[in-house]
C-alpha cells in the first residue's frame, strides 16, 4: 500500500506541479509539514503547491535531484516513508 501511494504521488508530481498540495494531501497534513519545514506554528493562508510539498516531504530525507526536473524520484519519497 506504501509503495503505491509513493508511486502515485510522484506521478501526480511529475503530470501536475502546480496544482495544490490538497489534491493529495489533507488539510492538517500540509499544514503540519509547512509547520515542521520552516519550523513555524502558523500556517500560510494557501497550501503550497504538489510540486513544492514533494519537494518538503523529499526533503525529509535524502533528495537528489540529479536530472534538475525538481520531480525527484519514488526512492526519495521511500526513504522517508521506511520505517527506522
């Protein structure tokens, strides 16, 4: 179930950047890693976009961009979904 949620969001990623985090994520939970991210209690009024959520849930663990398309890779998003 993991792995196809992983899949599914970097697809989501790579097809529509810009759209709203809120295609995918719930309200709180954007909100909690905006808060986590820039280590600010107090949310912005609008949800980041897909693309720049990816990148804060990527950036949780290692991300490497080595191609520069910003859409990271489903080992990135994996690394911070594994437990330990």
């Amino acid at each position: 179930m993991v792995a196809w949620r992983i899949f599914h969001l970097t697809k989501l990623g790579r097809e529509t950047p810009e759209v709203p985090c809120t295609v995918y994520f719930e309200e709180i939970e954007w909100q909690a890693l905006v808060g986590f991210i820039r280590k600010d209690p107090v949310a912005p009024p609008q949800p980041p976009s897909l693309r720049d959520a990816l990148r804060m849930v990527a950036s949780l663990a290692v991300f490497w961009d080595a191609r520069g398309t910003g859409a990271g890779h489903p080992n990135d998003l994996a690394r911070v979904a594994a437990p330990g």
